[in-house]
C-alpha cells in the first residue's frame, strides 16, 4: 500500500486555501501561464497552417453546416445516428451565430483545447499540488497530437515530406502471386 507520502498523495489542507479570494490570489499566474502557452501554441499553428478537412473532420464540418441549413444530421442524404451528433451540434450553434465557415472551426478548436490545458491545471493542482498542475496543463498544451488536430499537410513540401505508405496498393484485378505446393 502506498502510504501518504506516495504517488497520488493528495494535496495538504495547507496546499488548498479554503477562501475564495486566497485560492484566485494562488492560482491565478500559473493558470493564466497555462492559458497563455495553449493560446500561443495553437494560435500559431491556426495561423501557420490552412487546414483543409478531410475523414472525420470533414464529415463532422459538413454535418454542422447542413445542420445549421436546415437539412439535417445525414450521410449521403440518409438520416442517421451512426456518428455522435454532440460536436456537429456544437459547430451548428456556433455556425448559427457566426456563420459556417473552417476559421470558426479553428477558433473554436483553440479556446476548447486551452479550456482542456486548463482543467488539467486545476485537476493536477487538486491531486498533487501547484507544480503537478503546471506540468500536467503545460503537456495538454503542447502535446503535439492535441496541438495539431485533424490537420493534414496542405503545401506541396509537406505533402513530399510526409511518410509513403507502408504496403503499396495492388492494380485492380491483379492477383496476388500464389505459393505454388509442390510434392516432395
């Protein structure tokens, strides 16, 4: 058993001011630090490079757009319940009020994500302390996976850098070769 002192020790009463006004006062610079980086990080990458969408993200950007036209949640013209309606209903409100459109999107992409670095803040303050808190919002801010979302490459060079697939697609009705058994 891991005693007090152990890994998922809980923060001290000390660690944890019960004012309001004491607990904003201790908080607010590391987690406006963690704002901060989140909003630069994904700020930039927003501007830097023009996604265009492809696979899910795609299917969830047209299915906002034709929810907030008034056509409804389908696939190739076929109401469904296939895929979660929650994110593309989210994108319709947004879309109702600002209008469809990929910096929208965007945007939205970067305040839900810096809201995501924040809460791990506070959860990393409320299991460990201050210090876990910074750590834990710092990597939700920069991990590169979080950081870069559905976004292809959409320059040329990034298209020649990008990794070849790994097995090459066989041609239509080309058969592949058949070990031959032989007798022995």
């Amino acid at each position: 058993m891991i005693g007090r002192a152990g890994p998922f020790r809980r923060a001290s009463e000390s660690e944890r001011p019960t004012r309001p006004a004491s607990l904003l006062r201790r908080h607010l610079a590391p987690a406006l630090a963690v704002v901060a980086v989140s909003v630069a990080a994904r700020g930039a990458w927003v501007t830097i490079v023009h996604a265009h969408p492809v696979s899910d993200y795609l299917f969830y950007y047209e299915s906002a757009v034709s929810l907030a036209t008034g056509h409804g949640y389908s696939i190739l013209g076929h109401p469904t319940a296939f895929f979660p309606v929650g994110y593309p209903a989210f994108l319709t409100g947004l879309f109702a009020a600002l209008g469809p459109s990929l910096r929208v999107v965007s945007v939205s992409g970067v305040v839900l994500w810096t809201l995501a670095a924040l809460f791990a803040y506070l959860l990393g303050v409320e299991l460990r302390g201050r210090v876990t808190g910074v750590i834990a919002g710092l990597l939700v801010a920069l991990a590169p996976d979080f950081l870069t979302g559905p976004a292809p490459p959409t320059s040329a060079l990034d298209r020649a850098q990008a990794t070849p697939p790994l097995v090459e697609p066989s041609t239509p009705g080309e058969e592949a070769p058949v070990e031959e058994r032989g007798a022995a």
